[in-house]
C-alpha cells in the first residue's frame, strides 16, 4: 500500500457522528489543476487583505502564504450533508451541523497525522470552504451539488522542518483541575492571548 493510500486509509476509519461517514476525497495529482488552485488561492488572498484594510484601517497578513503550491498531491477533502439523514431525529434537526462539521474534522485530524507518522508534511487549507473558492473549485472540479468543500490538504515530502510561526498557550494556563479556575479566564484576544488586565496584569490590551 502506497503512502497516500494509508493515509486516505486512516481517513476511512475516522470516528464520524452516528457513524454518518460523511467524507469524500479528491485527490489532485495534475500539475496544471495544481497550479489553478494556488491561483485562485491567490485571488481570495487578495480579497482578504482587502477587507483587513478596509475594516481595520491597516494592511494586515490574513495568511502563511502559498508555499503549499509545492506539494505534488492535493486532497480535497468534501462532505457529503445528505448523510445527516443518519442522525436520530431530535440530532438532526438540534444540531446537525456541529456533528456533520466535527465528523470532516476528525477525518482531516486523521489525515495529517497519518502524514507525519509516515514522515510527510501536510497542513490544511481552510479558505477552499469560503464562498468565492469553494465555488470556483465546485465549477473547475466538476463537484455536484449537494456536496460541500471542507480542506484542502497538500501532501508531500519537506525540504526543511517546519518552523513553528505561532507559539501556544502554555500548558498550566488552559488546563483546569476539578473547577474552573477563574484566574485564567482570557477575557479577549483568542489565539493573539490578549488578556484583561484584572486576569493577567503582565499582558497589557
């Protein structure tokens, strides 16, 4: 079994909600339709530093970059909603689509740690689901409806290891033992660990 084949293998066997398997996979080899994808990658880009301008007053870096125009594999991963129908009743009409995105989710977890176990490096593209690229892929692809765009996910061998671009929150200050610990309560910021004052008086807003 080849390596893309174990790795679209362990997405297979992903844990789904009620079991709904709702994953598909379109695997893109052809240097052309490659080379489409990271041009309409692009054009979003754009879009997005755009509306980084226009609503923050300043030109802001929305993304990474295009250094996954590289990977000589492109799977796209798409989802298929139709298997909601899998759901009991009172599930599929509550809350469908948390279990329908969170069963796409586990499938992509899969994926990208199947690629580092077998020493590939992988990364998921997210902007593929955003209205202007998910429609331009669905024309191009050929991707009936009603199915929809989840990641795009380049795979390949690294010419260097990753360098970690975003540090993580440390471990002592997200994790809780019995109850919540009010005094790391992060009032604001997300990923950026922008605290209130009152939580964190190091970290200034």
């Amino acid at each position: 079994m080849n390596l893309l084949k174990k790795i679209l293998e362990a997405a297979r066997w992903a844990p789904s909600a009620g079991n709904s398997q709702p994953s598909e996979f379109l695997v893109i080899r052809d240097l052309e339709i490659r080379e489409k994808i990271v041009e309409i990658f692009k054009t979003q880009m754009r879009d997005e530093i755009e509306i980084e301008e226009a609503t923050r007053g300043q030109r802001r870096r929305v993304h990474a970059g295009v250094d996954f125009r590289h990977a000589p594999v492109h799977v796209l991963v798409l989802g298929d909603p139709r298997t909601n129908d899998a759901y009991p009743m009172r599930t599929k009409l509550d809350k469908w689509e948390a279990h329908f995105y969170s069963s796409l989710a586990n499938c992509v977890l899969q994926m990208l740690l199947a690629a580092e176990v077998l020493g590939l490096c992988s990364m998921y593209i997210s902007d593929v689901a955003s209205p202007y690229f998910s429609v331009m892929l669905k024309s191009f692809l050929c991707i009936p409806e009603p199915l929809q765009i989840y990641h795009l996910l380049p795979i390949g061998f690294a010419k260097r290891s990753p360098t970690i671009h975003h540090p993580r929150r440390a471990l002592e200050e997200i994790v809780h033992h019995e109850r919540y610990d009010r005094s790391k309560f992060r009032r604001r910021g997300g990923a950026s660990g922008l605290y209130d004052e009152d939580v964190h008086p190091g970290h200034r807003v």
